[in-house]
C-alpha cells in the first residue's frame, strides 16, 4: 500500500514538473475563459456556417426571378423535303408580383408548317406579359417559398444562439469543475502537510517517552487517510485540466495551461426581473415557434388562393420583324390573346389541407405556451436557488473561520498536554469538511449562476 502511495505522489510531482516546463500558465477569469471559446470554437464556427447556408438558400431562391434567356429550335427533313424549320429566341422575366413579361422572335419556314405557325419570312417579333387574375394573384409557389426561406434564415440564427449558449454553459461549467478541483486539491494538500507534521511530532514524542504508541498509530492513520483523499483529489484534477481542453481554441492552445482567477466575493446579477419577464418572450425557443407559425400561415395563405379558380390572362403584341425599326405595334390587328381557366368543383384537396394548416397552427400554439411555462418556472428555480446558494457559501465561509479557530485552539490545548490527538484530528477534519463544503457551495453557485443565463439564453451577456 505505502508503495502504491509513493508511485502515485511520484506520478502527480512528474504531471506538475512537466506542466511547468512545457506549458504556458495562462491566468483566465471566467469572462475571459468563455471569450475566447465565442471566438475561436469550432462548433461555434459550424453554427455561424449554419445561418450562412440559409443565407445562401435565400439567395437561390431568388433566382426564380432572374431574366432567363430562352431558346428553341425544331427541324423536321423527310425524302429531301423540309416539313418545318422552327425557331424561338426570347427573354423570359418573372416579377415578385407574380406578373411575368416576355419579349422575342420567331422564326418559322417549311412546306409542311402548322398555319398557325406560320409568322412573316423576316419573323415574327413580339413583346407579351402574362398575369394571374385568380388563384396566384397575391401570391404562388415561387413567393411562398421566397418569404418561408427569408423565416427560415431567422431560424438559423436562433437556433445558432441556441447553439451558442448550450456551448458557453458547458464551457463555464467546465470552468468551474477545473476550479473546484484546483481548490479541493489545495485543500488536501495543505491537510496532509498539517498531518505529516503533527505525524513526525508524535513520533518525536514518543521517543522522548511524552506520547503514546498508540497515539503514534493514530498520526500515521491520519496521514494515511489524508494521502488517500490529496491522491483522490489529484486524479479529479488531472481529469479536470485535459477536459478543459476541449473549450481551450486560442491559437497556441497546445502549450497553455489554464488558471481559473476567480472573484469569491462575486455578486450574482439577474438581467431580467421576474415579473417583466421580456427575456422570456424573446427567446430563441419562443422565436422559433413564432416563426414556425409565421411559416405555417405563408402554407395556409398559399393554400387559399387556390379557393379561387386559376385564371391566367396571357397578351401578346406582335410585329413583322422587318418593320420593327418603326415600332409599329398594331394591338387591334396584331396581337395574340389566351385565357387559362381552371377550377376544382368540391375543393376536397384545397379544405383538408386549409384544415391540417389549421391544426398545425394549434399545436405550435400549445408548444409555445408550454415553453414559456417552462423558462418560467426553470427562470424562477434557478433565481431562488442561486440566492439560497449565495446565503450557504456565506455561512459555509463563516464555518471555515470558526473551525479554524477551534483548531488553533484545540492544538494549542495539546501541545500543553491538555487535549487528546483525537480531539485535535476531530476539529481538524471538521474545519477541512467545512473548508469542502464552502468550495463545492461556491461552484454551485457559480454554476446556478450560469444556468440562470442559460435558461434565459442569455448567456453570451456574461461576455459583455
């Protein structure tokens, strides 16, 4: 066992040397720490990529209003004979209010051409708009699917904040576990220094005849049982620092070594009130559905222009191309009419969708107040425990200070003979209780702290 115990002293004297040599320390209190995680972590660079890829689908959607270039060309030759020779060239432009507009040329020869292809031998120009005047008139597919990406590109960002603040809360708590370990080892460590001592007191006691053999037992247990909980305390600690490594993203984070700095007088300090609550209806959570609802109206506004009959008006002006220099647009003996018209009778397809729009909307509705229970009830738990936190790491800090007290006492009691060294490791592991309790109530309360953000995503204010 005493072997055991040297190997594992001797591993913790070789991590610490090693750090000291080939590392940078670097001193971060918990705004600095979590600073330097927004910037440089690579999650929170995916999710930024993430609200750039929307952005993007933005943009492609819009390409359903560029002018397009059109083209076409038909040619039929059967036993040396041409049937037809048919030509198209023309631009095609669609327009946000749902009116389209055409110009181009036709060109058509052959012996065997469809007389109502057939245009003057120059071609046939001709300019033309066509506009909906029924289903499609406010809006269609197209602009539906423009305004449902421009909602989906507020989505991505809340959700990247959403993103973010997950990614803050475990960095901070990773935080605060490095810290805890730090301090609880400091404490173990300072412990077994203190039973060492006292060990080789006792032994020296014992020689002189003015301590008990038994007592001599005792110190060494004691000793013991402190090597145990610094060795115990030691491993976390190790655990702690290469864990922090995963939210440590400065460039040269390969040869740092992170100090937590940390204020124990810190003040908690709550950025939205209870009773206001406008953090709680402005979260990401809420955000979303309320997008999600905007969305599922644009559906439902989409599905009832198709209670109106498709009625599509199409007018085309038409000229010899050879007279075209003289913009002789004649509309009362050369233009082209057509008039699309279509209508479901019962309208089965057109009221079952209307009416899962409908439901859809309703269970968005109930998602939403149950969120808004739920960051408000989590709000109000996490405010009451971080103030009842605060009021145990205040009477915690208390009890450190009045056991220390006993056990100055109590050691001054023994060293003239007028205690027990039962008494005096008593006080003394009551005062080390008490110093691990303060420690651990503080980190809770630094991480109730954080969670209190958390719940409010809120959290990237702590960065301010």
């Amino acid at each position: 066992m005493k072997k055991k115990f040297l190997i594992t002293v001797f591993s913790a004297f070789v991590f610490i040397t090693t750090h000291a040599q080939f590392y940078d320390t670097l001193v971060m209190d918990e705004t600095k720490f979590l600073n330097q995680v927004f910037n440089y972590a690579p999650t929170l660079e995916n999710a930024a990529f993430k609200v750039a890829i929307q952005q993007q689908e933005i943009r492609s959607a819009k390409g359903v209003f560029e002018p397009k270039l059109i083209g076409r060309y038909r040619l039929k030759d059967y036993e040396n004979q041409s049937y037809f020779n048919k030509q198209q060239t023309g631009i095609n432009i669609a327009t946000p209010l749902g009116v389209k507009f055409e110009v181009g040329l036709q060109d058509n020869q052959g012996l065997f051409l469809n007389p109502e292809n057939t245009v003057p031998s120059s071609g046939l120009v001709y300019t033309g708009i066509e506009l909906p005047l029924g289903a499609r008139m406010f809006t269609d597919e197209d602009r539906t699917y423009i305004k449902q990406q421009r909602l989906k590109n507020d989505v991505a960002t809340s959700a990247q904040n959403l993103t973010i603040n997950d990614y803050l809360l475990d960095a901070g708590e990773q935080y605060w576990d490095l810290f805890e370990s730090i301090k609880l080892m400091d404490v173990s460590k300072e412990a077994l220094t203190i039973a060492r001592q006292r060990f080789d007191f006792i032994v020296s006691q014992n020689r002189l005849g003015y301590a008990a053999s038994i007592d001599t037992l005792e110190a060494k247990i004691n000793v013991q049982y402190r090597l145990a909980l610094n060795t115990s305390n030691f491993i976390r600690y190790q655990k702690m620092s290469f864990a922090i490594n995963n939210f440590l993203w400065l460039p040269n984070r390969d040869q740092l070594f992170i100090v937590p700095n940390v204020d124990m007088d810190y003040m908690a300090v709550f950025p939205d009130s209870l009773l206001k609550k406008d953090l709680v209806r402005t979260h990401p959570l809420v955000l979303i559905l309320d997008t999600d609802s905007m969305i599922n109206q644009t559906n439902l506004a989409l599905n009832r222009e198709f209670y109106k009959p498709e009625l599509d008006l199409s007018l085309r002006l038409q000229e010899n191309a050879k007279y075209l220099e003289e913009y002789d647009f004649d509309i009362n003996t050369n233009h082209y009419v057509g008039l699309n018209l279509k209508m479901p009778l019962l309208l089965r397809k057109q009221r079952a969708k209307s009416n899962q729009f409908e439901f859809e909307k309703s269970i968005i509705s109930n998602k939403k107040r149950e969120t808004l229970v739920k960051i408000e009830n989590a709000q109000r738990t996490l405010y009451l425990n971080t103030e009842n936190l605060r009021t145990n790491v205040i009477i915690w800090q208390k009890a450190v200070q009045n056991y220390r007290t006993l056990v100055r006492a109590e050691q001054t009691k023994f060293e003239k003979g007028e205690s027990s060294l039962f008494l005096v490791n008593n006080r003394e592991l009551r005062w080390i209780d008490a110093r691990e309790k303060y420690i651990k109530n503080y980190v809770k309360y630094r991480k109730s702290i954080l969670n209190y953000y958390h719940t409010l995503a809120m959290l990237p204010q702590l960065l301010d």
